[in-house]
C-alpha cells in the first residue's frame, strides 16, 4: 500500500466503528434512512469510478444497479429456498455480463456518443422491465421477502431492520473499501492517467481500450452490488430502480459531494438522502428544489462539497505552516 495513503485506513477503521455503533442511539427511522445512505454511496462510488476516475459520462448507470435489484429479486421468489449470498451472487453476476457485454459495445465510442449510448441502452433495459410484466412485474413491481443469513453452522433472520443494518454495513462497506484499493492499484492509477493524457499512454504501450473496459465492467458490478441491496432493504423492486430518475439521482450525488476525491460522492449520498427525505416530508415538489440544488453546485462549487471541505483545510494546514505555495498533483487531487 502507498504510505502516502496510509492515513486513510484509521479513517476507513474509526468510521466502521462509528457506524457499527449508531443502532444503540438512532431511532428505527433514523436507522433506515443510515441503511439506504451506506447502499447509494456504493452506488456513488461506483458511478464515480466512471466520470471522476475515467472521464466517461454516463446516462445509464441505473441500468446496472435495476438489473441487480430486479436479478436478486427475481432469483429470491423463482428459486425456492435460494440463500441470501446466492441471492446477492446472481444480481452480481448479472450485472458483470452486462456490463462486459454494454461496454464491449458502447467503450468504441467517446464523449456524446458514448454519453447517448449509455442513455439509450438505459431506455431499452427500462423498456424491457416495463413490458415483461411475468417476470418484472411491469408498473406493479415485486415484493420479496429477505431471506435468512446462512452462516453455516447457524443462520440469522434478517426480518429486523438492526440486523440488516449490520450485514449491509459489513458487505456494502467492505465493497467500498475494496473500490478504494482499486484506484489505488496499477490499474486504477493506469485509468486517471488514460483520462489526463490518452494519447501518452497508447504511444507508452498500454491497451486503454481494454483498460476502459475492465473498469466499466467493474463499476457495472459495484452499482449491480448496491442494487441488490435496494431490493433487499426495501424488500421492494420497481420499474423506478432501472428508470433514468435513478441515473439521474446518482448524478447528483456525486457532483455535489465531489468527483475529485473517493469520499466525495459519499458525502454526496449522505447530503442527497438526508435533504430527499427532509424535502419530500414537507412538499411533492421535492424534485424541484433538488434541481435548484445541482444548478446552484453546477455554477457555484463545481467541485463539490469535497472541493469546500479540502480547501478549508489545506488553508488551515498552510497557515499553520505558513506555506501558502504547496503545488498539489493530479493524484494528491484524485485520491
């Protein structure tokens, strides 16, 4: 591991804790509203992968995390006494072939096109959840019910929402922190760099077309995690999961938390949720003033909450230190 990263895993530790910590004083509301933030970061960060780290924008990112939900969802009522890891297992999967396939198919093309690309796959993969009403449910959606924790020598029910709670911080989390390492590995490092200078890169040997698809692969697997644990928080899978409303919420997670850090698009989700459930108690028109929201960081703090957060302390930092000319790189700025 970088030592210039290292930092990192006290924090990665003290917020585990932290976490594991907050159903001994949060109220069941509370506690649901925790459980749906640590599922949209994943599902943040796996977005980010794609525009923060690779410089690709998507407009159909859902079609992963909806084909995740509606692949467990499906699995749990068709497969009779199907475990909950086989449950998780098959959305993953699912949503790794289609993510391979898509961006073996979409990855030959850059900037627009590939942005229209991404939205009309989105369209066709919503159409085709819309239409197969036998094994979607169309507009009605599907109800499941969460199965229970085999843990080989004994298994747990996860009917309380405490217990669900800790499994998804367990399982969500690790997928987190695994994305973390990942930008952290040559890969990861070899994809920033095809972003900042692809040309470079190709005349150094690297094959940026593969590079581009075992990443877009990736994060169709990451967001395909968080999808299946949509489906199983709410017990609950609708056309809206795979709908570009879902795109588009994930979008704005992650500029307004940031795209130029790993925890940006956390933060995103943390602010998104808290302020999505806050508005929608006190008018309909929610959507509205979270449209006001990503005008207003668009134009004002393109940066993010994150970019706010680290200029204050590298002011901090410098004049403590009084150095106010430190130079920071491309990947002091990403990390």
């Amino acid at each position: 591991m970088n030592q210039k990263h290292t930092p990192f895993v006290p924090i990665i530790v003290l917020a585990f804790l932290i976490a594991g910590v907050l159903p001994a004083f949060l109220k069941l509301y509370y506690l649901n509203m925790m459980t749906e933030i640590i599922i949209f970061s994943l599902y943040a960060v796996s977005y980010n992968l794609l525009l923060g780290y690779a410089g690709l924008l998507s407009f159909g990112h859902a079609m992963f995390f909806g084909l995740g939900a509606f692949a467990t969802a499906v699995a749990i009522i068709r497969i009779p006494e199907l475990s909950l890891w086989n449950a998780i297992l098959i959305g993953l999967v699912m949503a790794v072939v289609a993510g391979f396939v898509l961006g073996f198919l979409m990855l030959r093309h850059k900037g627009a096109y590939f942005a229209l690309l991404t939205l009309a796959f989105n369209a066709l993969f919503y159409a085709v959840a819309t239409k197969w009403h036998s094994v979607t449910g169309g507009d009605d959606g599907l109800s499941i019910t969460r199965p229970a924790l085999d843990l080989g020598i004994t298994s747990f029910s996860l009917a309380n929402l405490t217990s669900f709670y800790y499994l998804t911080l367990v399982v969500v989390g690790a997928g987190m922190v695994f994305c973390w390492y990942f930008t952290q590995t040559a890969m990861g490092k070899t994809v920033l760099l095809m972003r900042e200078n692809e040309e470079r890169m190709k005349f150094l040997g690297y094959n940026t077309h593969v590079a581009r698809l075992i990443l877009f692969t990736f994060s169709g697997a990451v967001a395909g995690l968080a999808g299946s644990f949509y489906a199983l928080h709410f017990q609950f899978v609708s056309i809206s999961a795979i709908s570009i409303d879902m795109t588009t919420a994930v979008l704005l997670m992650t500029f307004v938390g940031g795209t130029q850090k790993f925890w940006g698009p956390i933060l995103g989700a943390f602010v998104y949720i808290i302020l999505q459930n806050y508005l929608s108690d006190i008018t309909d028109r929610w959507p509205l003033f979270m449209g006001f929201i990503f005008v207003f960081m668009v134009m004002f703090i393109p940066g993010g909450l994150s970019e706010v957060i680290t200029k204050i302390q590298q002011r901090l930092f410098r004049k403590g230190n009084g150095n106010d000319d430190q130079p920071v790189s491309v990947e002091e700025a990403i990390s």
